[in-house]
C-alpha cells in the first residue's frame, strides 16, 4: 500500500488535494442550501431538524428528496471511522518501518512523525467511543455524514504521511505539545459530556443538560476547539497542501458543526444556557 504511494508519489497527491477540494466545495453548499444542509448534520442537531414539520409537495423530486432526508443510521457507528483509520494508517506505519529497515535507514529519524501521532489521537478516539460516550437511540447522523467520515479516515492517513527526515529541534516541540494539549482538552470535554448522562438512564431518553467545567466556561464546543488544535498540529509538522486542504476541511466542518451545536443550545435550554460563552475559539468565536 505504501510503496504504491510512495511510487506513484505526485499522482496521489493530485487525487488527495482533489478530495479536499470537492469536499470543501461541497460543505460551502451546505452553508447555503438548507436541503444539503439536512444532510451534513448528525447528533442532537440532526434530531432537531427531523422533528420540524415541512410545506409538503406532491412532486417526485421532492417524495425523493423527503426519502434521502431520511436516509440516516445510528450515531454509533462512528466508532466506524476510527477503526478504518487505524486499520490504514498502522499499515502505512507498519510499511514505513519496513521500508526504512529495508533501505538501512534509521527509523527513528526516517519514521512518519504525524501518522505516529495520529495513530495514538485514533486508538484515544476509539476507546472512547466505546467506553466513555453515551449515544441515545434518537442519536442519528445522516448517511452523507457517515459517508464522508468513512472517505476522511481512508484519505487522511495517506494525506500526512512525509518520508522527509526528521530534525529532532526546537521546531516540532510546538507542534507536539499542541497535539498532546489538544487531546487533554478533548478526552476531558467529552468526559464532562458523559457524566451529563447518567449511567442508569435509558438509551431511549432524550437528555440534555447544559455541560460546565474546563473549556465549557469559554465555550460551547470545546471538544470541535481541541480537534482543529489537533490537525493544525499535524499542518505545522508536515507544512505541506494536503495537510494544508486536511486542515482547513476539518476547520470548516467544526465551524458549521459548533455553530450549528451553539445554536441548538440557546434554543433549547434557553435562559438556562451561559449567554457569554463563544462558540467554539475562546473570546474570539
């Protein structure tokens, strides 16, 4: 898999960038278009939309459009996404070694950086997906979600990996202390989110309560805030254009999704909801 990669070097890149760039085109519909919009959302917000009443018509296109605006699965299946990118990125891992070893390389100046680092932010992702959230029966996401999830974790691997030397200075110090900053941030955001939920309550109980404590006293989002710090540290240790489109992809997707999260807080717990708090960068947004 690697040493395709490696072999056909310029040309997967080509079709990485060209991912990221329809991807991005297409999440910038969904900030125009309400119809689209539908099916980029998932969790709460996703749930939200479906019980809102629409003008119906008896036209085909719009019986079709009322079917896939339906076509959603359960919010579990995102443990999905991290199994995919750990099965790809430890074979890129695995490979990389393999390949340095075979080159006579030193592999712990030749070993790829960001898909080690990667690898430790999915096995984290992973474990608590299955043992820390606490997903409702109403909790879907729509299948285009599930589906560019899938895409994310197949490409994003591949989309880091840099074969570059690594110089062991001060300039990879930053990068890794955000990374490791950005993941405490997270795991404890979404711990402050599970203790919200008591154990004991049924997974067919719609329960929301306004999450205090860490970087919920800044913001709405905290968890979407870690994650874009984790992806511009994997930017600023490769410093290449398909972190740079991984990047802002990610950037984006948060964006919409914690305005969207920011939004169904304030209108659904309403004056118990802190009206201070920004939506997902601390005093800036």
């Amino acid at each position: 898999m690697l040493h395709f990669y490696i072999k056909h070097m310029n040309n997967a890149i080509v079709f990485v960038c060209l991912y990221y760039v329809i991807d991005i085109f297409l999440l910038f519909l969904t900030f125009y278009f309400k119809s689209v919009n539908k099916w980029a959302l998932h969790g709460k917000n996703l749930f939200l939309k479906i019980e809102k009443d629409e003008e119906p018509y008896n036209t085909k296109l719009y019986k079709f459009k009322r079917i896939f605006d339906n076509f959603i699965i359960s919010k579990t299946y995102f443990s999905h996404f991290y199994i995919i990118g750990l099965v790809i990125n430890s074979i890129i891992l695995f490979q990389d070694v393999q390949y340095n070893l075979e080159n006579q390389k030193n592999v712990y100046y030749h070993i790829c950086l960001t898909n080690l680092i990667f690898e430790i932010h999915l096995l984290r992702r992973f474990f608590e997906q299955l043992f820390l959230v606490r997903t409702t029966t109403k909790s879907f996401m729509h299948i285009c979600s599930y589906l560019l999830g899938i895409s994310f974790y197949i490409i994003t691997p591949f989309s880091l990996y840099n074969n570059k030397q690594i110089n062991y200075n001060w300039s990879i110090i930053f990068p890794l202390l955000l990374f490791i900053f950005g993941n405490i941030i997270q795991f404890d955001s979404h711990l402050r989110l599970a203790k919200l939920r008591p154990k004991g309550i049924k997974k067919s109980d719609t329960f929301y309560k306004v999450p205090y404590g860490g970087f919920f006293h800044f913001v709405s989002c905290p968890h979407y805030f870690a994650e874009i710090l984790i992806y511009f540290s994997f930017f600023l240790l490769n410093k290449n254009i398909t972190c740079s489109l991984n990047f802002l992809l990610v950037l984006l997707i948060l964006i919409k999704n914690g305005m969207q999260t920011h939004e169904w807080y304030l209108k659904v717990l309403a004056d118990m909801y802190p009206k201070n708090r920004k939506i997902i960068i601390p005093f800036i947004f």
